[in-house]
C-alpha cells in the first residue's frame, strides 16, 4: 500500500480528505504522522501555485506521494478576498471566531444578494518520482448574516448555501463531502488518482 502525505496540520481537512479517499489503496497520514514539521511560506498568487508548492516541497522531504490543498473563501463585494489570504485573514493569531467576525463587520449593511461568495479548493499530488497534478473544484453560496451550525470549520458557519438552505455548517458530513468545494476537488483528484494506482 502506498502512502500518501496530507500536507496540512489542520485536523479538519486531514478527516474530510481520509474519509474521501478511504476506497483507495492508500495509507494516508498527516504530516505529523510522518514526522514532518515545516512550515511552508505560501507566497503564491493563486491556489494553485500554493497548493503546489507545498506539496513539492513536503515531498523533497519525505520523497513520498504528496497531497497538499489550498483552499478559501472568495467573496465578490470584495473583489474576491480574504482568496488566498483566507487563514491568514485577521492577522496570524486571528481564530476561525475572529477571522468570521471581520468578515461580518466588513459585509455589515450590504444586502444578502449582493453577499455572493464561492469556497475554492486547488488541490496538488506530487509523485515519488517529481510527476505532478493540479485539480481546483468550487462551491458556490452567500455569506449569511451570522454564524450558524457547528459541522466544519473555517468559514463554514456563515457560508450559506441556497440549494439547501443551510450554512455548510450545518450541512451534515455525507452531503458536505459530497457537494463541498474540497469534495469535487477530491473527487477529479481521485479519478487522476485511480488512474496512477
């Protein structure tokens, strides 16, 4: 069996991305599980560029097969932040708490219809032997007007999604890992996957 790294520390992700993969032949551990602590400067200007960088320096490390994600929130009253700058939104001691009220204050009087947002997810594989893959897959909703639910985390809690009406938050783990930005990400990552396996 093959491993696979999961380069992140958040817990969150590691679960979501073991649950979605779990039909593969892979063993698939966190960073921490492979005894890897660096942290990498993501310095890149899309998702993609981040999430690639990552995974090709983990994989320097460890010379294993690499996941890494890059994933955030877009917001169109913003010209598209927090985008990249997602967990880093608020400063770099900022909780998910903090980094959902700046959010709040920012969009405070603007109506819901023009509170239109998409979570994107840009998801790399770096190969043993330097072969490389990047997949994006997007969700899209509103921000609501407060924070609602407690499945997820991040932005999950006021990230409003119309078809169901609910926030991610509280949609429950089959449906969000089903129709979740880091889902139909993982799902074509998955097919590439296959396809290598």
């Amino acid at each position: 069996m093959e491993r696979l790294i999961v380069a992140t520390k958040n817990k969150g992700k590691i679960v979501e991305i073991k649950q979605v993969l779990s039909g593969l032949p892979l063993e698939v551990i966190s960073m921490n599980e492979a005894g890897i602590d660096i942290d990498v400067v993501e310095d890149g200007v899309t998702f993609e560029e981040n999430s690639l960088k990552k995974a090709l320096e983990i994989n320097k490390v460890s010379k294993s097969m690499v996941l890494a994600d890059d994933s955030g929130l877009e917001v169109d009253f913003l010209d598209g932040a927090p985008g990249i700058y997602s967990a880093r939104f608020g400063g770099p001691e900022a909780s998910d708490a903090d980094r959902n009220k700046k959010l709040l204050e920012m969009l405070k009087d603007v109506p819901f219809e023009k509170r239109t947002a998409r979570f994107v997810c840009a998801i790399a594989v770096v190969f043993p032997d330097g072969r490389h893959f990047v997949v994006r897959g997007t969700c899209e909703g509103f921000v609501d007007f407060e924070c609602k639910g407690s499945n997820g985390f991040g932005y999950d809690p006021l990230f409003f999604v119309q078809q169901f009406d609910k926030t991610m938050a509280e949609i429950d783990a089959d449906l969000k890992n089903k129709m979740s930005h880091r889902a139909k990400a993982l799902a074509l990552m998955q097919e590439k996957l296959q396809k290598y396996l």
